[in-house]
C-alpha cells in the first residue's frame, strides 16, 4: 500500500466492527493506514483508538472488548466525528 504522509503515525486503530466487508469502513481503514495508522484487525494493548461507525452504541463497544467500563487512556470515537 502507498504511503500518502505519515500524518497519523502512532496511532494504532481497532475498528468496530471489525470488518472490511462494509466498503465504506473498508475506505476509511485503507486510507488511515495510508497516512501512517496502524490499523489492527486483533485487539491488543498497542491500540490508541478505538474508531465506531455511526450505529455502534457503547453496549456494544463494551461487549465487544469484554470491558466493564471505558479506560481513561483511549479514546472512542464515532466515524462522524472525524
């Protein structure tokens, strides 16, 4: 893949849902790793953030991550949001 900047290096990102079967989430994965994310398809303690699509609520999150609450140290955002 094409590097286009490295606007975003450092940043580990984990997706939910976790999937690139959606094309536009497919996008958005593609393109933040083009400009120096590193987009994981595992959850591990490296990631910084947590990006959602727009229908995830954070029952789910939670559920998903097999969290009790959310930690301080990362941030969860909403696709429209960025």
């Amino acid at each position: 893949m094409e590097k286009k900047s490295e606007l975003l290096s450092g940043m580990v990102l984990f997706f939910i849902p976790n999937s690139k079967k959606n094309g536009v989430r497919k996008f958005r994965m593609t393109l933040f790793a083009q400009h120096g994310a590193d987009v994981r398809d595992i959850w591990s303690d490296e990631i910084t953030h947590v990006i959602c699509d727009k229908s995830v609520t954070g029952e789910r999150i939670l559920r998903d991550l097999r969290w009790e609450q959310f930690p301080v140290s990362i941030p969860v955002g909403n696709v429209s949001d960025i």
